[in-house]
C-alpha cells in the first residue's frame, strides 16, 4: 500500500541511504534527469554491460540507434568501437571520440536522456574529456548524467561535473532509479525549488556558520522550505527550560 501510494504521488523509493543521496542530488541538476528511454556512451565493454544490466532491470528502454544515427556513428567513430545502445567507443579515447559520440546520439530523438559510463578516466585523459562533456551538456536541453564509480581518484573532476549542474552517479542501479522515477509532471516543478531567490536566502541563512554537520533543528529548518511537516518542537539550552517550556 505504501510503495502504491508513493507511485501516486510521484515520490520515488530508494533502498539505501547512499541511493537516497545521489537520486536527490540528480533532481537538482540543471537539466533533471528522467524518461524511460535511454541512450549510453562508453569506453568500456565491461561497463557497458553493468550499466545495460542494471537499466533492463528497473525497465528502462535503451534503443539502438537509427539506421541513420548508426552510418553517422560508424563513419566517424574508431574501427573499434561497438555501434550499438550502449556505444562502446573503445578503450583508450580521448575528448573527440567522446564528443564525436555524444553529439551524434544527442540527434537522435529516440532517447530521452543520455548516459556517459566513465571508468578509470582520470588525470590527463579527465582532463580532456572533462570539459567536453560540459560544453556538450550546456547545448542541449534533454539531459546528460554521468556514472562514474571511480571513488576518490576522480574527486577534483566530480565537482566540476556537479559544478556544472550535471547530475553525477557512482553507482549504475543509482543512475537506474533516478530516469526511472523521475517523470515530468506538477508535483516535481512545486517540490523543486532551489532556483527561486527566496527560499535560497532563507537556506543561506539557516545553514551560515562554521562548516560540518548540521543539527537535527537546523536541518529541520531546511526541510520546511520546501513543504516537508515535522513534528512540533522547540529548542532550549537545558532540562530547566525544556520542562518549563513543555508546561507553557
């Protein structure tokens, strides 16, 4: 019942906190991802397969190319890449393959979103391909999300993605459940406010300070902003005043 009426009402469900964070991160990428039709880009057989597996899984759709956008593709890519959905460009390329790649399958209208499958890319080649990807992203409106499950050797590059307002993934079932529950509709435009002025002055205000964690009464603070009840409650310094306050 529960699970039913959290389909009504649009809110997606997620099976763990890591999941929790990055589907909630990619809701505020500047274009969000979501659709149920999807188009990936690799240099990675291995992770092609990951990435495919965990997608068929949750019933997203990863047509292949036109007939049209597959003599493109095979024109223009290396001998060695696998013209299929997902495109294995091939090992070892650097920022023109990628972009060669994703220009092509942005032209074809059959995907709602594209995914790039990163693996080991990191240092010269993250380089490289970094800011390609982002000039992509800016010139085009449906969305580009990145799965990239390198840990911390990507770390400076993660942020520039994010920086960028492009939703980022560690984890391929994560990518899955965030273009599978997100759907365009009323309730997603009302809950996602973080681009008016008014509600991000109230959360600079309540989150300026020291840096570090935030306490349960601020975050609770945040959490109201954007509509989300919680129980009825007051801070105070000490027991005295707790129990004064409750008598009040």
């Amino acid at each position: 019942i529960f699970a039913a009426v959290c389909r009504g009402l649009r809110v997606p469900l997620v099976g763990s906190l890591d999941e929790l964070v990055e589907v909630a991160a990619a809701y505020t990428a500047t274009e969000s991802v979501g659709g149920s039709s999807v188009g990936i880009v690799t240099s990675s057989g291995g992770a092609a397969i990951m990435v495919a597996d965990a997608f068929e899984a949750r019933n997203l759709s990863m047509p292949p190319p036109s007939p049209a956008t597959a003599r493109t593709l095979r024109t223009t890519l290396p001998s060695t890449a696998t013209i299929s959905n997902p495109l294995d460009i091939g090992a070892g390329q650097g920022s023109q393959a990628f972009g060669t790649a994703l220009q092509t399958m942005f032209s074809e209208q059959a995907f709602d979103s594209i995914v790039v499958a990163l693996t080991m890319v990191a240092g010269d080649q993250a380089d490289a391909v970094i800011p390609e990807l982002i000039d992509i992203a800016s010139q085009h409106a449906r969305p580009l999300a990145v799965i990239w499950p390198a840990g911390s050797l990507v770390a400076p590059w993660r942020r520039r993605l994010r920086k960028h307002g492009i939703a980022l993934f560690e984890n391929p079932a994560f990518a899955a459940t965030a273009l599978r529950e997100n759907r365009p509709g009323p309730s997603r435009s009302q809950l996602v406010m973080t681009k008016q002025s008014a509600f991000i002055a109230r959360a600079r205000a309540i989150t300026a300070g020291a840096p570090g964690i935030r306490t349960e009464w601020r975050t609770r603070q945040l959490l109201e902003i954007y509509g989300i009840e919680s129980p009825g409650e007051a801070l105070v310094a000490s027991r005295c005043a707790a129990e004064t306050d409750r008598k009040s």
